[in-house]
C-alpha cells in the first residue's frame, strides 16, 4: 500500500529523483544530429552503454567494433574511424553509414574535412537512404550509394541478365552491419545480463566466429569460380576484395 501510494504521488507531484520514471528515449531521423544525453530511468539497476558500434567489410568480416557510452553521434563516430585508420594510406575509399550527412557537417566544423577527402568518401547506406529527406540536396547528390550521374563509377556497375540485357547493380554490399545486427539480434537477450568483462568476451567471441563463417564462404566461393573459370580467364581482383567499409550502431 505504501508503495502504491509513492507511485501515486510520484506522477502527480513528480515524486523523489531517484523513484522509477516511465520515460522512451528520443531517436532523432538518421540525418539529424544526436545530441541528447539519456538520463538514467531509475538508480535502481546499472547503467547500460548505449549501443555496440561496428565497422565491417562488403563481405561481413567485422573489422572491428566498440561501445559508445551516451549517444551515437559524428564525434563519437570519427574518435571510432581515427583509432581504427590513423593514417591516410589505410582508410578505405568509401564508408557507408546512415548519419554520413551529419558526420560530413562535423568534419568541415571540425576542420578535419581535409584530413579525409582526400581518401574516403561517405555515402549512406542503402537501407537508411530512403529514409533521408527529399529535400536535401546535398545528401542526394553526395551521399546516393548508386548514383547514376557518373560521379562513383565504383559503386555502379553494368551487368547482363539471362537474356542478355543490361542493367545497373550496386557493386559493394552495403548493409553488411544490418545483417550482422540481425545476428546479433538473437543473443541480445543473454548479453543484456552479463557484466561488461563477460560482455566484452562474449561479444569478441561472437564477432570472431561470424568472421570465421564468413571468411569460409568467400574461399569456398573463390574456389568455386576458379574451378568454373574458362581457360586463360582472370578473376578480376576488385569482385574479390572490395576496398570500402560499412559502420553501424546497434542497441
């Protein structure tokens, strides 16, 4: 009864600070900035990180991943990409991620957007892309994963159908991290209840399987084409290995 009556009081009066407080988190668009700091929902359970970030290859290899603390945003994610590449000779050519507008808008506040035009472009992922808004011009033009103007002759390529008829595909897969976040998905309920020692190991040792698997099938593919190969054929380097990179966060 008393309990009842706290409760009670609480949403009336707005009660003690450290009582419990029924409260949904606030996720902006993906081309909007993320600056809201999340305030802990009761004093009561643990604080939680606020979600896993990753940065995996076309192919699935996770290359490597992290924890952010507060808020997904562009500063934490460049911190992420500087520590990962720290010099120019290895960053790869493209980095797809669903907040490239707001991460390209803080590289030029920053002053860094010199630092890194030189070597890496970044486009949005295809999976998030129909999510931006029409209206913005530069995240049509700049950030298309398929753009047909011929400005990233990379990311397009000209194959023919059964028929022999032409038709446009995108050469890099670039919602790589949404598939192993669907992976993920299914473990999420058991790493919610370890320690973040435990966590962390169990979680390196998920990622370090699913490479494993993945690593596995590109040789059993590779073997495969060489097998199926007409004679004197060369299997073009750029299908095997793509130099480019997917970056994504998950809860």
């Amino acid at each position: 009864l008393g309990v009842w009556r706290i409760i009670r009081r609480t949403k009336e009066e707005g009660g003690p600070a450290w009582l419990c407080r029924l409260r949904r988190r606030n996720n902006p668009p993906h081309d909007w900035p993320n600056n809201e700091t999340q305030e802990p929902d009761n004093y009561f359970t643990a604080s939680r990180f606020y979600c896993v970030e990753t940065i995996c290859a076309p192919c699935g290899v996770v290359i490597a991943w992290t924890k952010f603390v507060k808020s997904e945003g562009a500063a934490q994610i460049m911190d992420f990409l500087e520590d990962v590449y720290p010099i120019q000779e290895s960053r790869p050519s493209y980095v797809c991620i669903d907040k490239a507008c707001v991460v390209l808008k803080y590289l030029i506040n920053s002053h860094n957007w010199n630092i890194w035009k030189t070597s890496t472009r970044f486009v949005v992922d295809s999976y998030h892309y129909i999510n931006h808004r029409v209206t913005d011009y530069l995240c049509r033009i700049y950030y298309n994963p398929s753009p047909l103007n011929g400005s990233a002759p990379n990311l397009v390529v000209v194959e023919r159908d059964v028929h022999g008829n032409q038709h446009y595909k995108r050469a890099f897969n670039t919602q790589a991290c949404e598939q192993l976040n669907a992976w993920l998905g299914g473990f999420q309920s058991i790493l919610n209840r370890m320690t973040v020692d435990n966590f962390n190991w169990t979680l390196h040792a998920l990622l370090f399987i699913h490479t494993q698997r993945v690593i596995q099938k590109q040789n059993k593919r590779l073997n495969q084409n060489m097998q199926t190969q007409l004679p004197g054929q060369q299997i073009n380097e750029d299908e095997v290995e793509a130099n480019g990179v997917e970056i994504d966060g998950v809860d």
